[in-house]
C-alpha cells in the first residue's frame, strides 16, 4: 500500500508540519510539504492531507493544493488540521474534495496549537489506524 502525508504550513511554530511528522512517524512515510511538492508525483492509496486556517480561512496554497489534486493519484484522503479553535479548514477541504469524486474519510486529527505537544502521540496511533483501505 502507497501512503503520502501533504501538509500546509506557514508559521514560524510548525504546529501542523509537527502533526504530520507525528502522523508520518506512525506509518512510516515522511511528510512532506506542499511547498516542496506541489503535486502528487505518484498514485498513492491513502493520501494524508492538513493545514490550519489563516486568518480563519483556508490558506490559499492549500486550496490551490485540493483543487489541483488529479482524482485518478490518490484512491482516499484523510484530513488533519491545528488551529486554535476553528475546524474550517478541514470542512472546506472535504467539499472541494468530495466535488471532485475523491473518497474522503469521514474522521479526521484535530490539534489545539496549544497542545501540540500532548498530542504527537495520538497523532501516530491516529495514521497507523487510518493507514487501511476501506
């Protein structure tokens, strides 16, 4: 099975890129930005896909990112984000997915920015229990 992890991050915290690492340490795939990979290079199964929302929007690049994603690269994409209290991201992310016919998991990893570090370990046994194919 082919996994990738894609991540928006903008700050200078790293609170997402952080979650993704987690999300990667528990299925043994590196994330990687999508500022250094703007597209899928290869189908994959499972595509993990987070970013937080700036200024309580999606980030455009992000946006850019879905809206660009081939359906025919990824056969399921599970959602991540961290923000300090808004969920938007991930709703958005599931619309513009789900308008393009790409499966996408219903349950997804929320991370306070301020419990990033509490939360590392979830991280991991979350991608180890979403890394299967449905």
């Amino acid at each position: 099975m082919k996994i990738a992890i894609r991540y928006c991050s903008k700050t200078k915290f790293g609170n997402t890129r952080r979650i993704a690492e987690a999300i990667g340490d528990g299925v043994g795939v590196n994330a990687v930005s999508i500022a250094d990979e703007p597209e899928l290079q290869e189908k994959v199964d499972i595509l993990f896909l987070g970013g937080a929302p700036y200024a309580n929007i999606m980030a455009p690049e992000l946006r850019e990112y879905a809206n660009k994603l081939n359906p025919s690269m990824v056969s399921k994409v599970v959602l991540f984000t961290t923000s300090n209290w808004s969920r938007r991201t991930v709703l958005a992310l599931k619309k513009i997915l789900r308008d393009k016919n790409i499966m996408v998991c219903e349950d997804y990893f929320y991370a306070h920015m301020l419990k990033i570090d509490e939360k590392l370990e979830e991280a991991r046994t979350f991608g180890k229990k979403m890394a299967v194919i449905d």
